[in-house]
C-alpha cells in the first residue's frame, strides 16, 4: 500500500481530514516565505492531536541552528525535512541538534538529477523526488509544478522515498503506477488557494492513493 504524506497542514478541520483519511505523514512547514508557515508553538498545539496516528513531519528551508532547536523543543517532530540547498553535513547537523529523522527533498528536472541521491542516502531516511520549479520561483516547493514520472519507473533506492510535485487527487493514482513510488506527498493538490486546504480534497487524494 502506497503511504501518503499531507503537508503544509494549519488547521484542525484539515489535520483531522488528513488522519481519518489515514494519512502516514502530517506535514508543518515552517518557513515564513510560504503561504503554509506556522510558527513552532502554533504547530505543536495543532499537531498534538496527531501524535502515535501519524508521524509529525517539520518541513524547513536552509534552517539554522536556533531554529531548529526551537523546532526541536517546542513541536518535537518525529522527521525534519530539508527542503532548501542543504548538504549532507547540515543533515547530520540536523539529526544531532533534533533527534529526529531526516527527509531530503531533491528537485527533479531530468535524468542526471538523481545522480544526487545515491550521494544522500547515507544520510538520511527518505528521499523525497520534487519538481524543480519554475525558473524565478520565490519557493522551492509546493508551488504545483510537476516533472515526468516516468523517469522513476524501474529505479531502486536504499531508502524509502516519496514522490512530489504537482500531485492531486485525479493523477495521483497514475503518478503511483507511473513511478512505482511507495510514498506520495501533496500540498497544493489540495488546496483552493495558496495555503487553504480543503477537507474535501484531502480525503478524496487520500482514497486514490490508497485504491491505486
């Protein structure tokens, strides 16, 4: 069965879509440039309700030491994902300073961009595959753009990984079949707007993922 990730949750209505739909992976970003930030002692409040039913995922962006302590301390994730320019070195850095695993997203674009993940998988405990986005792009992620599935069929990793980017309740079933990915992860595949999920959505991605 294909796991699925909801991220960028803000609310209890769409947290509480996101666990009876039987989401594996909550997802708080934390990162003020996104339309999904939440302030650490927001999302610890909010994610609380999700602890021992889904693994609580802290999403950041080149994040420095103090916040992630702050991260660590105040929402206590089970999984730190990195989703900026960071290096092998920073995640190690990351693990020591929360104890918590570590998600490495990578920006696909084409063949040669998987090169980077043989060199990280000593590192971390999933691989996330995203779409680069967009040239200009003020956000490395959640920003719906996609990139060719195919181009996952037949690969093998030591690490178990997702696949991002684009996702939304109509393809994700074909982006499972596609990639044979044994995760998937969603943000603004469900939304109505930039940062408002929808209960509706949530569930509906939710029941495709789980029937493909």
């Amino acid at each position: 069965m294909t796991l699925a990730k909801i991220c960028g949750l803000t609310t209890p209505e769409t947290l509480d879509a996101a666990l009876a739909g039987g989401a594996a992976f909550v997802g708080a970003v934390v990162f003020p440039k996104s339309p999904r930030h939440i302030e650490p002692l927001h999302a610890a409040t909010l994610f609380e309700r999700a602890r021992r039913k889904a693994k609580i995922v802290a999403v950041t962006v080149d994040a420095d030491d103090a916040l992630l302590t702050a991260i660590a301390l105040i929402l206590k994730p089970d999984l730190i994902q990195l989703h900026g320019s960071e290096t092998p070195a920073s995640a190690e850095r990351a693990r020591v300073l929360t104890g918590a695993g570590i998600i490495k997203a990578l920006p696909i674009r084409t063949h040669e961009d998987f090169a980077e993940a043989e060199a990280w998988e000593p590192f971390v405990d999933h691989l996330m595959f995203d779409a680069r986005p967009p040239e200009g792009a003020q956000l490395p992620g959640g920003v719906g753009a996609r990139f060719d599935w195919t181009l996952l069929a037949g690969r093998a990793f030591r690490r178990p990984w997702f696949v991002a980017g684009g996702l939304t309740p109509d393809n994700v079933a074909g982006a499972i079949r596609i990639s044979g990915a044994p995760m998937v992860d969603v943000s603004s595949g469900v939304e109505s707007a930039p940062g408002v999920k929808e209960p509706a959505l949530i569930a509906a991605f939710l029941e495709a993922a789980r029937s493909a």
